[in-house]
C-alpha cells in the first residue's frame, strides 16, 4: 500500500501523488522495434562472419589452379616448338632433295632428248639441201653401158655418206630417215632403203649448213663428178638449198636381240 504524501505546511487533506508514466508509453513505442531490429541483425552478422570463417579459401586454390594450368601450356607450346623447327628442317632437306632430284630429273630428260634424236626417233626441221637423183629417160644402144643409165644403191650411199662428212645431223631418201640401221641395196631394178623398195627419181634431204652441204657435193673428184657418166646418158642431178625442210621420225625397229651395252671404255672380257 502506498503512502500518501503529507503536506509538509498545514496538516490539512493529504494530496494524491500523480499517476507515473510507462516506460512503453505511447511516446516511447518505437523504441522496442529498433531494439529487436538491432538484435537481429548481430544475430545474422555473427552467422555470416562463421560461415565465412569457415570457407576454404578458395580463391588462393584457384591461383594455384591457373599457375600449374599456365605451366602447363607453356610446356607444350616449347614442345610444339621444337617439334616445328624440327619439322621445318625436315622439310627444308626434302625440298633440298626435290630440288636435286628435280635437276637432275631434267639432266636425264635432256639426254634422252638428245639420244632420241640422234637415233633419228624424232623429227628434224631446220636448213639444208635437197638433192634428187633421175635415171635416164632414152634406150641405152646396144654398144652402151646400161650401168650408166640408172642410179644405183652405190650412188645412194656414196651421196649419204658425203653429206654426212659434211656435216648433215639428218638425212632422208624418198622419205625414209637414215641411221645407224639403215641399209641401202639394190633388188634387181629397185632399191630397198630400211626395207621399203622404191624406185627412181630419189629425192634426198639433208638438214645442216646448205652452203658447206652443196660445197662438198661439187667439190674436185667428189660426189658430182663420180654422177658424171649417168648425167652425160641423159640422167639428172639436181641441187637446191632450202631455208626449211622438214624430215620425218625413223618408224622401223630398233629392238637389240644379242648385244648387250655396257660403261666405260673397254669391253668385259669374255668368261
């Protein structure tokens, strides 16, 4: 039970104290809210500070992570490295190789190229001179020499080789291109040249110098005269240079059946 307060000037009525405030009056409501605000949220701070106490540390991993991954790459990329200077020397000496090859590739191909065409394989145009052989047109007498009347497999030959002397690198008769092979013979009234018979007028061609070519043939005592006796029976030799003639690939065989060829200059001797 409370007191009542004494009037401490008369001795009066006793005075009724007044009534004492709430600490949660209405004019001091909003304080409980920010308390419990406040108490929460040092809850939650205190949680996240131990949940990121207790975090691995993850970014220090993940360094070392990416340091050995870089390692790594640089490591193969020196690896890389040394196997591309490796492969480029590797192709350095197949391009060196190549190119020996390929020089000599053309070395071989311009010898056979040669040998083809002095083996008559192939065919020749170049200047040169072209003379044609005519038998005589009139009966010989009873008295004359028909030896004399014709051309013959001698007069052929003897008219070949001259141009050859004198510097002829292809030579044809009627056609058929003369070489190493080639035989010139008489059967009877004809004359068989690589095998194919043919007769009078004989037209032969050479390529080479047409002046020296001409030269040799009317030369003293030489292939023009020898024709002198058939001219005089009415035969005819005639000769003309040409700026171009044209003389066709030897088309017979060259198959070897029992010689062999060998190098150097002396023979095997034989077992």
């Amino acid at each position: 039970m409370k007191t009542p307060a004494i009037d401490p000037v008369g001795g009066g009525t006793p005075t009724p104290s007044p009534p004492r405030r709430s600490r949660f009056s209405p004019g001091h409501t909003w304080q409980l809210p920010v308390a419990f605000a406040c108490v929460i949220l040092g809850i939650m701070g205190g949680i996240q500070f131990q949940a990121q106490s207790a975090r691995p540390p993850v970014q220090a991993d993940n360094t070392r992570q990416l340091l050995e991954l870089v390692r790594t790459l640089e490591a193969e990329r020196n690896k890389l490295s040394v196997e591309l200077t490796e492969t480029r020397n590797r192709m350095a000496k197949v391009e060196e190789l190549a190119s020996k090859r390929e020089s000599l590739s053309g070395q071989m191909q311009e010898q056979l190229e040669r040998s083809r065409v002095e083996a008559g394989l192939t065919g020749m145009r170049g200047p040169g001179i072209t003379v044609q052989l005519s038998d005589s047109g009139r009966t010989p007498r009873p008295e004359e020499d028909p030896y004399f009347f014709i051309v013959h497999d001698v007069d052929l030959q003897a008219l070949v080789n001259e141009l050859w002397a004198a510097g002829a690198e292809a030579v044809s008769v009627n056609n058929q291109r003369v070489v190493t092979r080639t035989s010139i013979r008489c059967v009877g009234p004809t004359v068989l040249v690589n095998g194919i018979r043919m007769a009078a007028p004989y037209t032969v061609k050479a390529i080479g110098p047409s002046s020296d070519l001409e030269a040799a043939l009317r030369m003293p005592g030489g292939f023009l005269d020898s024709m002198a006796q058939l001219i005089k029976q009415g035969g005819e030799v005639k000769m003309n240079r040409s700026q171009e003639l044209t003389i066709e690939p030897f088309d017979g065989s060259l198959v070897f059946r029992y010689g062999h060829s060998f190098e150097g200059t002396k023979q095997a001797s034989s077992p």
